[in-house]
C-alpha cells in the first residue's frame, strides 16, 4: 500500500511562504480540477497539516458550490486562511501565473508564426474534441444519475444549439435551476467539520454586495461607454461569474462572448484552448490566451493579464463573500435541488460546445476523426497525462499535413 508523504508542519504565516508553495503546484499540477485536488490534499492535509481531512471535505464542497474554477477557489480559500488577504493573492498568483505565461507567450507566436505551425494548430484542435469528449463522459456520470438529469441535459443541449447566444445559455441554466429545485430531492449532507472561515461576516457581505454590484453595473457602463476594456471587462467578468461545473465549462460560454462576436476567430480560440491542456494550473488561464489574441489596443501580453485578473475577481469575492456563512447555506435542501438542476444543465452546455464550434471545426475527415479517437482512448482508458496527449496530437497533426 503506498505511505502517505510524511508531514511537513510549516509555521510560516507570510504571502511569500505561501507564494513559493503554490507557485511550486502551479508549475507541475497537471490533470485539470480533478487532479488539482489531489495534489491539494497531499501536500495541505497530508504533508503540511495546514487543514484536517474533514474541513478539506467541507471546502470542497464551498467550491463546488460556488460558479467558477473550484480548484482555483479552493487555492485562494487555503492562501486566505493560512496568511490573510495577501496569503490568497500569493496563492492565486503562485498557481496561475506559469500556465498564463506560458498561454500568453503561444498566443504570440501564433500572431507571428502562424503559417509555421498550420499542422500543429489543427492536432491541438482535434486533441480539444477529445479533452471536452472525456469532461462531458466524466462529468454526465457524476451529474446527470437519474432519467430525470439526463433529460435536462438533453434539453439543454438542444435549447443551447438553437439559441448560441450568452443569454440564451444563461436562460437554460436559471430554468434547469427551477426545475431541479421543484423536482430534484438531493442526496443528505453528512455532518462534518466546518469549513474555515477566516473572514468576518462583515467583511464576506461586503464581498458579496461588490460581486453582485459590478455583475449588474458592468454591462449597463459597457453599454453605455462601449470602450474595448470595458467591454472585455464586463464579458470576463461575466463569464467568471456564472460558469458552473468546473473549468471546462467555461468553453462554450467564452466561445459565445469571443469568438461569435468577432474578437477571436475559431481556429485561433481552438488552438488556445488545445495548447490549455498541455500546461499545468487552472483551465481558466484561457482567459489569459484570449486576451492575448484579441485586439483592444493594449499590447498583446497586458491584455491577456488583464482579463486573467478580471475573469478570476468572481472567485475571489464570492469566496471571501461565502465563506462565513457556507455551513448554514450548504443545508439548505433547495438550494442544494437547483444547484443539482444547473449541474446536469451544464453538462449539455458542453455536449452542445463539443459538436458546435469543436467537431465541425475540427474534425474535417477520416484522418482527423482517428486522431481525436486515439486522443480520446489514450486520455479516458490509457490515462496518459493531458500534456502527454496534447504534444502527441500536435506532432501527429502536423505528420499529417506534410
């Protein structure tokens, strides 16, 4: 049986400590959301004590709740309560900063060398059919158990098809709310250890009333002063704001904000969001990509930083908002039936992005269709590492346009 890593109490409350111990997990933390929590708890609860199992449980279970990047949430909660304010910026920043540099450096070279790479580009658009086919597989067999979630989830896939617009998105998702709190009885919390809370309730309800002030005001300042910044700053914030189910998720949402209105082009955003997989760190450095490729008359690589930041504010502010009342709100039977509802929603906003824009951009013939079929039997039954799988799609990509 493997040994669990032998403790390593730290004693060291600064940002900096904090800083150098994610920026460690930032630079090798491979696998997506999932895997980000197992690498949490090895070196948190295991290695370095700074939480018990239990409350590990608990904020799990804060950030499942909670829109957005749930390993990232968690990342901020663990810096927020070991240093403070600055031990949860000194997280954030030590877990995100490789993979977005990283992002923001291919988004670059593609603008510069695009023609170089053609063949790589369209192997790092066939291995994201196969990334998204394996989160939508995962995630229906956890989300949608009953007749009753596969049966959202099939709505919602079809309702997002028809109407491919953010609203529209966001209608299915209120709906698939009130139908699972109407109809969805969810599984009983177990009693546990609470979820630490170093913030006062003060402090989260002024969190809060920023989180929901800038989600109502930002669109109304963008439409009324239709600067590109802020623009950008209202749809990545929005999107930062309503992605439920984990970093996946976020692709349909930011392909109908980037790519439906001009910004990005298809084959650009694809490529970026195949190139996501092969870095380690949170999927939504996306966002740093994107920045980066789009054009607001900033330079390239300050405008990738600045929607990096403005897509990850959501998660901060809701989890210092939540996190001193979250052991009441967890136990509230229908808030628990409509997250349940918006969950299988979920899975059918990505099913629906997995066939518009993905396959039919992507997988244009035979070739392309056995890529992404050996892409998605190496990732599902082999479990060869994410990156693994991405830097052989993209060689075989560029094999088959020689």
């Amino acid at each position: 049986m493997k040994q669990p890593p032998a403790p390593l109490p730290r004693d060291d409350r600064s940002p900096w400590a904090v800083f150098l111990v994610f920026l460690r997990l930032g630079l090798t933390s491979f696998g997506g959301p999932i895997a980000h929590l197992g690498y949490f708890r090895d070196e948190f609860v295991l290695r370095r004590q700074w939480l018990s199992e239990r409350a590990y449980a608990d904020l799990i279970g804060l950030c499942q709740f909670l829109p957005g990047p749930a390993s990232s949430q968690i990342g901020i909660a663990l810096g927020l309560g070991r240093a403070g304010y600055g031990g949860a910026l000194a997280a954030w920043l030590g877990f995100t900063l490789p993979s977005a540099i990283a992002l923001i450096l291919f988004a670059s070279l593609l603008a510069s060398h695009g023609n170089l790479a053609a063949g790589a580009l369209m192997g790092l658009k066939v291995v994201a059919v196969a990334v998204v086919a394996q989160a939508v597989w995962g995630m229906a067999r956890t989300l949608c158990p009953d007749r009753l979630r596969v049966t959202m989830m099939a709505v919602a896939t079809a309702a997002v098809l028809l109407m491919s617009s953010y609203w529209g998105q966001l209608l299915v998702l209120l709906g698939a709310g009130v139908v699972g709190m109407l109809l969805i009885r969810p599984e009983q919390i177990a009693e546990s250890d609470s979820a630490p809370a170093p913030v006062s309730r003060t402090a989260g309800m002024l969190a809060l009333t920023l989180f929901f002030s800038l989600l109502l005001l930002l669109p109304l300042l963008a439409a009324l002063h239709p600067e590109p910044l802020l623009v950008v700053a209202d749809t990545f914030y929005r999107v930062g704001s309503l992605v439920f189910g984990g970093g996946h998720v976020v692709l349909p949402l930011l392909q109908a904000e980037t790519v439906d209105t001009g910004w990005v082009d298809v084959e650009m955003f694809l490529a970026g969001y195949g190139a996501t997989q092969a870095v380690p760190g949170p999927l939504f450095t996306f966002a740093a990509f994107l920045g980066a490729a789009m054009d607001t008359g900033l330079p390239g690589w300050l405008n990738g930083l600045f929607c990096l930041v403005v897509v990850f504010l959501p998660s901060f502010l809701l989890v210092i908002g939540v996190m001193p009342f979250w052991d009441q709100l967890r136990r509230r039977q229908r808030i628990r039936s409509a997250l349940a509802g918006v969950n299988a929603a979920v899975v059918g906003l990505l099913l629906a992005a997995l066939y518009q824009p993905m396959w039919t951009t992507a997988i244009r013939g035979p070739a392309d269709f056995v890529l992404a079929l050996a892409a998605l039997v190496a990732l599902v039954f082999w479990k060869l590492p994410p990156w693994l799988v991405v830097l052989a799609t993209a060689a075989g990509g560029w094999a088959l346009s020689l």
